[in-house]
C-alpha cells in the first residue's frame, strides 16, 4: 500500500476519533507526497517519519490502534522531533518549509523546500542511509551541488571528510551528465565550482 493511501485512511480514521494533527514529513513520506517517484524498496515497509513538531501522545496511540486494523507495524507512524536529525537539518529550514504536501480532514503535512530537501538527501547518501538514484529522483542541478556543500561540510568533524564530501559530489555531478547531457552539460563551467578543483566531470574528456 502506497504511503499516501495509508495516510488518506488514516486522516479519515483520525478525523472520526476527533483528532488532528500537523507536522514536517521527512524521506520517501515527503518525496511520494510530492509526487516524486522513489526506487522501488520491496524490503521496505510503510512508514511516515514526522520531523517537527512532536507527535501528541493522543495521535500515536491512535496510530497504534489504526496499525492493528491494517496488519501496519506498530511504528508506521514515527515521530523523531526528539532525535539529532532536527538539529542536522539546514539553518533556517522552518522558514523555508514548502506548502502543504497534504491536507486532509484531520492531517496537514509540509515538506522541506527545495534546497534543505537536496541537501539532506545527499548527507544521507554520504552517510550510506540512501543511494545515489534517491538522489537523483530530486532532479539535482549542478548549482545545487556547490550550494549544498557548505552545510555537508558541517556536519562532521574528520579530517578526511571534506575530501569525502568532494568526492560524493563528483560522483553526483557525473550521473547527472551521463544521465541528462543535453540538459546538464552546457549548463555553466563545473570546473569553476569552488568544491571542483580538478577537470570537471560534467563534460566528456
């Protein structure tokens, strides 16, 4: 079962208990939401993760009771606004929130805007929590690359992570010449990105 079909029933199952609730929602939850088409995870049950704010304890109980009803795990609807991920997301993020990616009777969800939704997805592939295509579903530009790099820098300490970084946006940008020539290849001079010191990979040698 799609996410946004369980999350329609659950809308409707929350609106008959009197219940409501509105949140951020995060990954897959928010891509599908958008309209975003993910790789295909058969491995993967549904599960909605709402970032911020924390879920009221009415509305997890609620999810519980629901998830018995619809042979969903207990855990389908994750609340982790308590977790270090909040804290990770890029500075000003709640100011930037896209509209409504769903609005229902009792549930109205957002999503990240545009360039904190990259940015995330591309710390999760450096981090081995997503692949390269869950990144490239998002249609990254080659100006989303430099733009990002910033706010992945920060995110760790090591010696050898902005080389790390480096070389995961290389790889990126390559997929999106391979991928898409006609569309990424003339867009601007990679090699004049501040993070692209060597011959860019956007262009074919």
């Amino acid at each position: 079962m799609r996410i946004r079909e369980i999350i329609g029933d659950f809308d409707r199952y929350l609106a008959a208990c009197g219940h409501s609730f509105e949140g951020l929602v995060i990954g897959r939850t928010a891509l599908e939401l958008m309209g975003i088409q993910t790789p295909a995870r058969l491995d993967l049950e549904p599960r909605v993760e709402v970032v911020y704010p924390q879920l009221p304890e009415i509305v997890i109980e609620a999810a519980e009771a629901f998830a018995s009803a619809r042979a969903l795990s207990p855990g389908w609807l994750h609340g982790c606004s308590a977790t270090d991920l909040v804290i990770r997301l890029p500075k000003g993020w709640t100011r930037r929130m896209r509209l409504t990616t769903f609005s229902g009777r009792s549930i109205f969800l957002h999503s990240l805007a545009r360039p904190d939704l990259i940015a995330g997805r591309l710390l999760a592939y450096l981090e081995g929590r997503a692949s390269l295509d869950d990144c490239l579903v998002l249609g990254i530009l080659p100006g989303d690359l430099q733009r990002s790099r910033e706010y992945l820098l920060e995110q760790h300490s090591e010696l050898s992570w902005e080389e790390q970084v480096d070389r995961v946006l290389r790889r990126v940008e390559q997929a999106l010449f391979e991928r898409q020539p006609e569309r990424h290849g003339t867009l601007r001079n990679p090699a004049s990105l501040a993070w692209s010191q060597q011959r860019s990979l956007m262009r074919p040698r």
